[in-house]
C-alpha cells in the first residue's frame, strides 16, 4: 500500500498536467471582412519579463523570454489574424507589451500599446492593443483605489478605454478575481463585490460600451457562476449567445470545458455584431504549455473574437 501510495504521488503532477482528450481540431479565427473590424479577449498565461520585481515575481530566462515574446507575436498574427483591438489579460508591464508591439511591426503590422499598472502583488495587468482603423481617445483605470477588508479590492483594476474611431464607444478590459478558495466567505465576497460594481457602473452608462476580459466565472456552475449571475444584472448581452452551445467554451477546468472569457455588449450594439468566433490551439494542451515554458501554446485559454461592422 505505501508502494502504491509513493507512486500515486508521483505520477499526480502528470495527471493533473496532462492534455485532455477529445481535444478539436486546432484552429485559428477567420480575419475580419474590408467592412469590418474585430476585437478578441486573450489571456496571455502570466506573460512577465527577466527581472525579479518582487517577492510574488516569477522572472523567466531571457531566452525563453524571447521565445514567448516571438510566439505570441506569431499567435496574434496567425490563429488571430492579427485583430484591430485586442483586449489582454496577464501582461507584466508596458515595456513588455512595447516588445510584442516591435515583434508584430517586423511582421508588417502596426500596433499601438495601452497598460496601466494595478495592485497584483505579482506584477500582473490588463492591457490593450490596437491598429488602425480604431484610434484610441484616452485610457484610465476603474475603481484602482477601492477598498475590500482593508486592500484593494481589484488586483486588476479594469482598464477603461475610449475609442473615438472606427466610431465612438468605451470599452473596458477585466480580469477578475479567481476562484481559488471560492469556498471561502472572504473570497466568494470578493467575486460578488468586484461583478457587484462593474455591473452597477456599466448600467449607469449612457453610450455604447463593450466590457471584455477573464471574468473567472461562467454559467450553470453553481455557487461559481454567482458572479457570472451577478454581472448579468448590468443588462449587458454576451457575445458567447452568438456562437452555438457546442462551442460556447474558452477553458478547460480538469478538461471540462468552460467560458471563463467573454466579450459583453450593450444592447445598442447588437445590430452592429457580424458574427463571432472562438479559436481551438490553446485550452486543454496543458503538456505542451507547460513543457514549451509558454511558448506552443502561448496560453492556457482559447480566444473569442468578436466582429463588428465599420460603419457608424
């Protein structure tokens, strides 16, 4: 028996670790039409630099550095056919994002970079890219300075940015916080405040607001789903309605698939969506994530990708 026990031990990490079965076909997202543009959320796996900026703070060799940085440049101009907005999840700093950034310009494509630095004690941050034909009006963080139980109540402050073209609309980028001992009062609290605010926010807005991002939460998952339940309130629609219930997943949590990620709009907006789409090279190959560093795949989450239409 403690033969069988030491080898369950230390067969458990490749259990947990190893790639779902059943997995679909790897695929990419088609590019957007001449008449429209597109916008996806992705969480890029705790892209960080090589330098050790505190004690939460995971440095990664400066080879593999590069290596991740050349993936994910090649991931958004591939699978992702290099959209006109992308709403990012799990980015260091902003001199990161500036080299990912120079990596896609030698790929022939010019984006610009927006981050503002949050309250993770690790040094994670939400961010945005973007390239014609969206230009950007300003950028500021979202409740940065709220309180819960004496700290920051977002780790992540949401990213609230303004965008004057192709035509006029606010979006925000979140990553809110994980269910990591959900079972916990203080944590189940947390995730109900948090969707609690940003659903209260969003409801008092007047225009078009799109709000897209890792929420950490989905439907019909019982006591995980009460901050999905929650945000719902802000009478939002969320783009995954779009999509068949087959392929209404971004994640897979012990290979079940899940929809952590989602794109929300108000109802204004919905006649202007043209289609959406959701791409199948990440969740669920944990092996070839964790053995390439990050780098095949260059995340743990699949990408949903909205498309709407240029004309104002």
């Amino acid at each position: 028996m403690r033969y069988l026990l030491i080898v369950f031990l230390f067969l458990f990490p490749a259990i947990l670790s190893a790639d779902c079965r059943g997995l679909a076909s790897p695929r990419g997202v088609p590019a957007a039409e001449a008449d429209q543009w597109s916008l996806a959320t992705v969480n890029l796996w705790r892209l960080r630099d090589s330098d050790k900026d505190s004690d939460l703070d995971d440095p990664v060799p400066p080879a593999v550095l590069e290596k991740r940085l050349r993936a994910v440049a090649d991931f958004i101009a591939g699978p992702l056919q290099a959209p006109q907005l992308l709403a990012l999840q799990e980015v260091e700093n902003i001199g990161l994002l500036k080299r990912v950034v120079e990596a896609l310009r030698r790929r022939g494509l010019r984006y610009r970079a927006v981050l503002e630095e949050g309250n993770d004690p690790s040094g994670m941050d939400v961010a945005l890219l973007y390239r014609d034909p969206v230009a950007v009006e300003s950028v500021s963080s979202l409740f940065a300075a709220q309180q819960f139980h004496g700290h920051p109540l977002f780790s992540r402050p949401p990213l609230q940015v303004t965008l004057s073209a192709p035509w006029p609309v606010q979006v925000v980028v979140v990553h809110l916080r994980s269910a990591r001992d959900l079972r916990q009062r203080r944590v189940h609290e947390k995730r109900q405040t948090q969707s609690a605010l940003l659903a209260n926010w969003a409801k008092s807005r007047g225009g078009p607001l799109i709000v897209a991002g890792d929420f950490n939460t989905t439907w019909n998952a019982g006591r995980f789903s009460a901050s999905y339940e929650r945000f719902q309130q802000s009478g939002l629609i969320n783009v995954w309605q779009t999509l068949p219930k087959e392929e209404r997943y971004s994640f897979r949590y012990r290979c079940r698939p899940q929809a952590l990620d989602h794109i929300w709009v108000t109802p204004g907006l919905v006649e202007r969506i043209k289609g959406a789409a959701v791409s199948r090279v990440n969740a669920g190959r944990y092996d070839s994530l964790y053995g390439s560093d990050g780098v095949s795949p260059v995340s743990d989450h699949d990408v949903l990708t909205v498309y709407f239409s240029r004309e104002d």
